[in-house]
C-alpha cells in the first residue's frame, strides 16, 4: 500500500480509536503510524512517575522527516516498537486533525519546549542528566547555558564521535559512562536513524529510567 507515494509493506487503516498505553498516555494510531498525543505538562508528570516507580521509558518522536524514514524502512519501525512517541511537529498535528482527532498546538512538543522544563524536573528532583551526542566543544557550550539557566542542574555527558557499532568495545564504554553517572534521564543525539538504532541496541543496558532521542 501507498502513503505519501511511499509503499509499505503493511496494511494502513485510516485511523484507529485512541488507546491507553502502559505510559500512561494515550496512543493514537493513524495511517500506519503512532503516536502518544501529550502536552508538555502530561510528557513531564509520565517521565516524573516513571521515574519514581523506577519502570524505564524510552522517548521517540515524529515529524515529517521520521514519518518518511519510518514507512521507507520496516527495521525503523522496528526500532520505535514499545517506545513511548511525542509529536515533534504541526504536520503531524494537522494529520491527525484531518482524521478528526481533536488535537491542538499545545500537543506538538520541539525539544526547544521540552528541554529547560526537563532540567528544572530533574534539578527540583534530585535527578541528575546524561547527554550523548554533539562534538565535544558545542556540546560543553550547551551544558554551560543549561547550568546558566537552571542553576544546580546535574549534567555531564559524552561527545557523540565514537564507534557506535552495537555491543562494540567504545558503545559499551560509552553505556558504562551512562551508568556509571547515575543518571535518571538521558539524551541520545546522533541524527536518524543513527540515534534509533544504538538506542535499540543498548536501551536494555542502560539503567536510566527515562532515555529519549533529540
């Protein structure tokens, strides 16, 4: 079957009911693809109580870019099975709404939303952060503005320049370092489909109750 001019090789219905999901959020399934629709506030409690209950969480997203490599490729859909996914666009959103699911602005979440109020989640938690990617000046740079503007956050991380072969020698060193710093939420960010499939390589590994991509 054909979406977009992209054929896949399962059978898409146009729109499924909402669903309740073991996050806690809702899935909304449409066209063949899924989505846990949440505002900024829902995203925050669900990673609040997972964490507390020490049950992991693993945070996908969907724009118009990962829709197209998500139905070009069945391994894609793969890695985003049993992940919990925000919706990281208003395309995704209109999608959604032309299906008639009542969704509005406020369930489209860009980690330009999402990331100083996870900051200020895990500072007035205890929590301490863990970020994978970048090279490592830019991403020093980064830690200084998020220590600038959410003071006494815990952040460390490593750059995202290593063999990421899966179970290989410099991934399993990097997962070490993940666990090592005790961290509660981790951030992989390598560009698709890199992140989502060391993610699916290593997720089991990792200790940290909530892992999402950026």
């Amino acid at each position: 079957m054909y979406f977009a001019g992209i054929q896949t090789d399962e059978c898409l219905t146009l729109r499924e009911p909402m669903q309740s999901s073991k996050s806690g959020l809702p899935v909304q399934k449409l066209l063949g693809f899924f989505t846990h629709p949440g505002t900024l506030e829902d995203y925050l409690g669900m990673m609040k109580a997972r964490i507390e209950k020490r049950e992991p969480c693993t945070i996908f997203y969907h724009n118009l870019h990962s829709l197209y490599v998500y139905f070009r490729s069945s391994v894609m859909r793969k890695y985003y099975k049993d992940t919990t996914v925000l919706i990281d666009g208003m395309p995704v959103v209109w999608l959604y709404k032309l299906a008639g699911v009542k969704l509005t602005r406020d369930h489209r979440i860009t980690y330009i939303d999402f990331l100083m109020p996870m900051m200020e989640l895990a500072r007035d938690n205890g929590w301490s952060v863990y970020q994978v990617g970048q090279s490592a000046d830019i991403q020093s740079r980064a830690f200084e503005k998020i220590r600038a503007t959410v003071p006494g956050v815990e952040i460390d991380g490593h750059h995202g320049y290593f063999d990421k072969e899966a179970q290989g020698k410099e991934s399993l060193d990097v997962v070490k370092a993940i666990n090592d710093s005790g961290a509660e939420i981790v951030l992989v960010g390598f560009g698709s489909p890199v992140q989502e499939e060391w993610l699916h390589a290593h997720r089991n590994q990792i200790n940290a109750s909530a892992v999402l991509i950026c």
